[in-house]
C-alpha cells in the first residue's frame, strides 16, 4: 500500500506593512474632481458613457478582416507604384532637362 500524500503543509503568515494593510484615501487630483463634477451632471454622465461606447465599438477591420487586407494589399500596392514612378519621373526630369 503507498502512502497516502502529504496533508496540506500552512506557510508562516506574511505580516504585511501597514501602508499595504491600511492604504491612504487616493488623492483628490483635478482629474478626480473633474470626473466627479462629469458624474454629478446627467447630460455629461450621458455623454461621457456614448463616448466610452463609441470607443469600444468593434471596428471595420475586426468585423471583416479579410476584407480589409484585400483592401489594404491594393491601397499598398498602388502607393508603392505611385512612389516609384514618382521617383523615376524625378529621375527623368533630373537626367534630361540639363543644358
């Protein structure tokens, strides 16, 4: 027969220091009585939510990504083109317009 396994050993307690143990109230910085100020006022509370809401929207590329990375190839592609025929009428122009 084995032995069965070790009962559950306790650990000596942590003491943790008293700034851990009892924190400071946070700090009443601008940003915080600004925020209180936007809470307080139901229109600014509304608003404030619609634009938390909007930020958190999923967008376009998420939805469809493999639409977007078509789209995106292409949109590349033709910048890249235009650059480098740029740079090469540059070139030209450069090349040939000198007496």
């Amino acid at each position: 027969m084995t032995n069965p396994p070790p009962s559950h050993q306790h650990r000596a307690r942590v003491d943790l220091p008293d700034w851990m143990r009892n924190p400071e109230p946070p700090r009443r910085t601008l940003g915080r009585r600004l925020s209180e100020v936007v809470d307080g006022v139901p229109a600014l509370r509304a608003a404030r939510h619609r634009l938390w809401a909007w930020r958190d929207r999923s967008r376009f590329s998420e939805r469809h990504p493999a639409i977007s990375a078509i789209v995106s190839f292409f949109v590349v592609a033709l910048v890249a083109t235009c650059l480098v025929v740029g740079t090469l009428y540059l070139l030209y122009r450069i090349t040939h317009d000198r007496p």
